[in-house]
C-alpha cells in the first residue's frame, strides 16, 4: 500500500535530532512558557517575515483569538460579518462563531479551489469587518484583489494558514499577507507537532499581545485576569519538535512541489483535473488534490489497487448539521469541489516508484473506460 501520508517515515528522517530534543525537554523539568517555545515563536516569526508570534494550544484556537482579540480590543462587535470562502474546512467557520461573529460564504475559484476576489465586494455590508482568507490544500491566495477590497472599506484580513507553511504570493510568506494569521501545527502538516499545537502571527503588537493574554485565561499577570480568556498554550515538547522540523521545512516543500510536478508527468487521465500552476503563487502541496465526478469510484479503485487516497473533505460547511442556519445556501463552485475532491498520496519522503505506481493506478482507472 502507498500511504497518503507515512508519518513514521517522516519522523524518522528527523532522527536522532528529534529523539533528542523531547529528551532534553523532558529532562530539563520545564514543559510551559519556556526556552523552547520562546525559541520558536522567534524564529517562525522571523521566517514569516513578521514581527510577532503567539504560541496556542492548536490552529482552530490561533483563528478564535484573533477574532476574540479584535472584539477585545473593539475593533469588532458580536454579530460583525466575516467573509469566509465557503469550501474551506468547517474549523474555519467554527473560530469565526466561537467570537460571536457571522461568517458569510464567498464562492471560491474552480481553478485554485481558494476564495474568489472578485466575488467578495458584492458581499460587503454596513457591518462586515474582516475577509478571512484560506491558503487550501497549501496555495497562497491571490491577494492583491483582496488587499484592495479590504483597504477601501477598512476591513481586516486573517489568514487561515493551517495548511499554506511556507507558501508565499508576492514576495511574502503565508502568515505576513493579512493582518494576522492562524497556523495548526497538527502532525500531518508541512511543519508539524507531534500532537497539536498552533500559532498566530502578526505584525501588530498590540494584537499579539491580547492575544497571549486571552490564550492564558485573559491574564496580564500571575493571578490578575482583566479578559475573560481561555486555556490554549503551545508546550514545550511540542515546541521542542517544531523547532527540529522548521529548519527543514523549505526543503521538504521544495520535495513535495517535485512530487507534484512527477505527478503532472506521469498522470495522463481525460478528465481528471489536476492542481492549477501559477507561476505567480508558490503552491506547498500540503494536499495533491484532483477533481473528477467519478471522485468515489476512483478512490475504491486505487484503494484495491494498493493506494490510499483521502477526500478533502466529503461535506461543505453549509451542508453540515452544526451549519444547519446555512444550508439554504445555493453554492455550486463550493460544491462541486467537495463532491469532486480527491487527495493523492502527497509526502517528502515519496519515492520516485510510489510516484509512478500512483500514476499508473490512476491512469489505468481512467483507461478502463
């Protein structure tokens, strides 16, 4: 069986490095608000090219804080509207609600499966206040539409980076091209923990301050608490593994875009999309996703033919129950990609034959008909 992703091999290409530092992490008898995570949180913010980073207990709870900070500090209200692309994963959704805000469904692009620019003025109103923005599947949004709505109507852009480590568009990192952004640092991702952890990072002091108050119960100091915060803090195990992995993390993705490209190769399928190129976007292909309507029939098909391939994600955030106000909604682009969606096995450490056995999977699918 070709994996979609073997984290054991991962893992293990990091040794004895990676062994090393949980032992020293754990021996030194500090497991939070120590030198590793302070460690960390420097060095990502410097590889994002920003000027702060705020060390959270996962990537959904990054997202909540920055909306629970701007609400903190009143540059928003509960029941302001965030514009949200509607195809993205429900946990994007789930931090905007969590700050007593209003998502509202912008249509993405067919061709980059990211929200569309030029659908997102017509949703503007009186009370929006900020465009989320989600790096899917690890392609940097294209900004500069985005940047100009956001700038004649004073919004706020957030970045939903939980799978876009390293992605760049214009120059800049994922994590520099919004006001703030949100990381996950959930085992699977480019740069990942070894349990969940996440990030948010931000040129605005200000921002990251509250921030990492509210992530530690609202505290300003031991045992005074003028915000009424939450418990969500990276450890130091976890910080201790990130910072092994993160002086790879250009490496690996410069791996995973030769995977794609081999893909582009060898994949000779009528009918099945392939991931867009954009030359003007650095894709880290946290996900290799193609598209066809035979999407179910395909993965039964690899499956038994010694590949696993997994489905990002079966369900649009409309259509899901705890959605359920929203399921009204008529979003075709957004659901075409989800009942067409399908995840080859993407992963550093894919061989040059695993490559190929995939491609030949898939294009002996495709030749049956």
């Amino acid at each position: 069986m070709v994996k979609y992703l073997d984290l054991q091999r991962v893992n293990a290409s990091f040794e004895p490095q990676l062994t090393d530092a949980v032992e020293r992490t754990v021996k030194s008898g500090w497991y939070l608000f120590g030198e590793e995570v302070g460690r960390f949180e420097q060095r990502f913010a410097r590889y994002c090219g920003v000027r702060h980073c705020v060390g959270v207990g996962n990537g959904l709870d990054a997202l909540t804080l920055i909306f629970m900070a701007y609400v903190s500090l009143g540059k928003m209200r509960r029941g302001d509207e965030v514009i949200v692309p509607a195809n993205t994963y429900i946990a994007s959704i789930l931090a905007v609600l969590r700050a007593g805000l209003k998502p509202v469904f912008c249509e993405p692009e067919w061709t980059t499966c990211n929200i569309d620019p030029d659908k997102i003025e017509p949703l503007v109103t009186a009370r929006t206040r900020a465009i989320m923005v989600v790096h899917l599947y690890g392609r940097a949004c294209r900004m500069e539409k985005v940047w100009d709505v956001a700038g004649r109507h004073g919004l706020c852009v957030v970045e939903d980076c939980a799978q876009a480590h390293g992605a760049c568009h214009a120059g800049k990192k994922a994590g520099a091209l919004g006001d703030a952004a949100g990381f996950s640092f959930y085992p699977g991702k480019n740069l990942g923990a070894l349990g969940d952890a996440g990030a948010v990072t931000t040129d605005d002091g200000e921002l990251a301050g509250r921030v990492r108050a509210l992530a530690n119960y609202g505290s300003s100091a031991k045992y005074v608490h003028p915000y009424a915060g939450v418990n969500s803090r990276m450890d130091e195990l976890q910080a201790a593994v990130l910072n092994v992995k993160l002086g790879r993390l250009d490496a690996d993705n410069a791996r995973r875009k030769e995977v794609a490209r081999q893909y582009g190769e060898k994949i000779k399928a009528e009918g099945l999309v392939l991931p867009a190129v954009d030359d003007a976007l650095s894709h880290v292909f946290h996900v290799y996703a193609v598209f066809t309507p035979l999407r179910d029939r395909l993965q039964a098909y690899l499956k038994a033919h010694g590949v696993q391939a997994l489905v990002h994600y079966p369900i649009p955030p409309h259509r899901q129950g705890a959605l359920a106000e929203y399921a009204a909604l008529v979003l075709p682009v957004t659901e075409r990609i989800h009942r067409e969606e399908l995840s080859l096995p993407m992963s550093p450490w894919l061989t040059s034959s695993e490559i190929s056995e995939v491609a030949e999977a898939v294009n002996g699918f495709f030749a049956s008909f």
